[in-house]
C-alpha cells in the first residue's frame, strides 16, 4: 500500500505519448492538498519520452508508482491501474490534462459525509497553442451549473434528467468513484479497442444509488492538437465504433426488462451512433469498406428478423441510419442498398398490416411525421393526424388534425408514434385517453425521420 496504511485516494493515469504535457499533469496532481494519495502510471507503450519522464517522478516521490505494457490501449491501461489501486477512492485522470488542487480533498470529504458512489463536478477547457480551434463541448458543460440538481440521487434520475436537458456529458474523469463501488459492479473497461468508456459510463450511472453533483470546475481539459476532441476521426477510430455498438447490443440484451436502464443505452449508443456520420470524411479503403459491408448486412438481417426486441432493433436501426449518412457521399460504388428506401422498408415492416389497422392514427406532425410520410404507402387505410393540443382547423397532409384529447372518438385500430424525442409523454397521453389496449408503434429516433 506504499507509504499509507490506506491511501485516501488512487489517481489511474493511462500515459502513451503526452511527454511534452506530462510534467504538468504529474505536478497538479502532486500539488493536492489531500497528501495521502497513490499515483498510478500505467505506460501504454509510450515510444516518446514519456516513460522517462514517469520513471523520474517515482524516484522522487514514494507516492508514484509506473506500470508497463505494451500498446493495448486506454481501457486496459484503466483495467490494470484499478486491479493495482489500493485507496478507498479512484480518480481516472488522461496525462494531458490538469487538476485544481482541492480536487481530491473536495471530493473525499463530499463522499465520506453523504456516502456517495461517485461525485461528478465541471471542467474548463484551456489551449497553450491559439492555433487549436476551441472545442464547443466544454462550454456546454461549464454552463450547466444552473441547470442541474446538487440533491443526492440515484444515478438513473441524475442521468434522465441532466441528460435530456442536455447538461451531462459522460466522462470518467468528470467523476470521482468509491472503489468498492466499482469492484463490486466489475465495472471494467473495454479493451483493445476506443472509445472503450462508453458501456462503462452506462453502466456506471446505471448502477450508482447515491451520486451528487458537484457545481465547481474541478479539472482542466487541454485543448490539443493530437487529442481525441481535436485530432479528427480516423479509420482506427471507425473500426472501433462496429465493436462499440455490438457491446452495447450485449448490454442492452441482459436489461431489457427495465426501462430506465435501457434508456440509458439508447442514449450512450446514440452519442457513440454520431461518429458513424463522421465516416464521411474517411477514404473508403477496401478494408472499412469490407467491414461496413459487414455490418450493414448483420444489422439489416437483425432487422428482418419478427422475433428480434424492439429495442434492440431501435438500436440497429439508428446505428445503420448513422452509418448510412455516414457514406452516402462516398466515391466508391455503393456498399449495399443502405438508402433512406431500403431503411423505410424494414421499419415499414414492423408497423400493423393493413388488416390488423384500417384506421390509423399518426401523432404527431413534425418535421420527422414529414419524412414519415415522404416514404409511408398508407394502401387503403385511413389516417389520422393527432397532435397533444392543436388550434381547431389545423390541417395536415390535406387532412384535419384532432388533439389527442379527441382520439376516443376516431374508433382507431393502432397509433404510430412519429417523435422518439417525446414518444414517453406521448406514450401516457394515448393510455390516459384511449387505454392500453390500443397497439402503439414508436418511430425510432433515426437520421430518417429527424
């Protein structure tokens, strides 16, 4: 346990190439006010100076300790510092990057008082070189101190809120974690590949009891050329995203059963889904062409499949919607069919027959009802438009629109829900008038229809 019984805090820095902001990062941590606290350095393989560098600072302070592996990534990095980490808190810090030196003292004293799993707090984004075009995202979080809750919740609640009103960012080192928590969830990372924290924050805040945030700006993010925010999207990166969404398939598939936690992976896969339409600033190699291929085929098999969940194939089916604006301007001849046609047809797919629904009603009558209908063969059914209030004489698509508050009177056989954004509410708002007898059917929230 070094020169602590226990220390207060283990600090996990994953290091691979950063010598020249190192010495910095190291400094800011050392400069804590808390001094009981470790300082794990898992060298992934650095081929810089960095080792030497880390190397040094153990020999000057009994508190640092270096670890050594080959290049297998940021996630193993974390997976081996938390397995050698002894304090009764974990801090996973990128070696980029700095702290303010009450962090530590901070937290630890937040956690021990309101026996918290995690403590989440602001970051500021700073740049050495005003070259680097500053990142918009961390504006977004230094604003949210007015907007979200310091009350001690439970994860889920923290997350449906300050998520959907668009003031939680997920990132590990936004977060300062009770180890126990984490040893006894196993919350590892994923390894070998990137963005290897995105099923870990899921399930993080999925599992949390008791969490607080923290309205201070606690960390500083470097904006640097070379840095994931700022270094562009690459074909390493692309290949990483497959991996990513067949994880989170995996962990949706075991919590299918409770709507809050697959909540919170649809939200995580939507945000990982965004870097699909980043494939269009890639060289389609024949190689990422084979693997898009690949993909494209498994999913619209998954797709076509009647017993496969829906939420799973809400999934799939923003994943390929990704992907398909991702590419749709790529050079080469096409991948396979993966045209707004080809998406419509197998969502067409799962929606009633015409027999089992003649008269349908269509809440909602945005921008995604419009693309819905640009696609949607109505056949010999009747449709009805319904929004949750509406001016009397409202018209759309040549046809009148009814407040949901009226829908009893329409005689419907089904409802299609048209905005995935809403479909909750919109959800209680049929039951509350029409019962739920009436089969409901929620668009899922794809680039097709947003």
């Amino acid at each position: 346990m070094g020169i602590f019984e226990q220390p207060k805090t283990s600090v996990i820095i994953p290091v691979y190439n950063t010598e020249k902001y190192l010495s910095s990062c190291l400094e800011s941590v050392l400069a804590q006010t808390q001094r009981e606290i470790e300082v794990i350095l898992v060298d992934d393989g650095s081929t810089d100076g960095s080792l030497a560098i880390e190397l040094s600072y153990a020999e000057r302070d009994p508190r640092v300790r270096v670890i050594q592996q080959p290049n297998l990534r940021q996630g193993t990095a974390r997976n081996r510092g938390l397995a050698e980490a002894s304090g009764k808190y974990v801090y996973f810090m990128d070696s980029d990057d700095l702290i303010v030196p009450e962090l530590f003292e901070t937290c630890y004293t937040a956690c021990e008082e309101d026996e918290l799993d995690f403590i989440t707090f602001d970051t500021a984004g700073f740049v050495d070189d005003p070259s680097v075009i500053r990142s918009e995202l961390f504006s977004e979080i230094r604003e949210r101190s007015h907007a979200v809750t310091t009350e001690i919740v439970d994860a889920p609640t923290f997350w449906m809120s300050a998520f959907h009103d668009g003031y939680l960012i997920p990132l590990c080192w936004l977060e300062y974690f009770r180890r126990s928590f984490l040893l006894e969830h196993d919350l590892r990372f994923a390894e070998q590949i990137y963005f290897e924290d995105n099923d870990w924050i899921a399930r993080v805040f999925m599992e949390a009891k008791r969490i607080r945030y923290l309205p201070e700006k606690l960390h500083r993010y470097r904006e640097r050329p070379g840095s994931n925010v700022h270094s562009g999207f690459s074909h390493v990166l692309a290949d990483s995203c497959f991996d990513v969404h067949e994880i989170l398939l995996d962990l949706m598939r075991v919590n299918l059963d409770d709507p809050t936690r697959a909540r919170i992976i649809q939200d995580v896969s939507n945000l990982k889904d965004a870097r699909f339409r980043e494939f269009s600033v890639l060289e389609p190699t024949d190689e990422l062409i084979s693997r898009v291929r690949s993909f494209s085929e498994t999913t619209i098999s998954r797709l076509n499949e009647s017993d496969e969940n829906d939420l799973l194939k809400t999934l799939d089916f923003h994943a390929l919607s990704s992907l398909a604006e991702g590419t749709e301007h790529w050079s080469r001849e096409p991948l396979v069919p993966l045209t707004e046609e080809l998406i419509a047809e197998v969502l067409f797919s799962r929606l009633p027959s015409e027999e089992d629904a003649h008269r349908l009603g269509i809440f909602g009558v945005g921008m995604a009802c419009t693309r819905f209908m640009e696609h949607f063969d109505p056949g010999s059914r009747e449709l009805f438009f319904l929004e949750t209030k509406c001016e009397p004489g409202r018209m759309a698509f040549g046809k009148p629109v009814y407040p949901i508050d009226e829908a009893a009177n329409l005689n419907l056989d089904a409802i299609i829900i048209t905005s995935a954004k809403f479909a909750e509410s919109m959800k209680e708002a049929v039951a509350s008038h029409l019962g739920t007898e009436i089969p409901v059917y929620v668009l899922p929230h794809a680039v097709l229809f947003t």
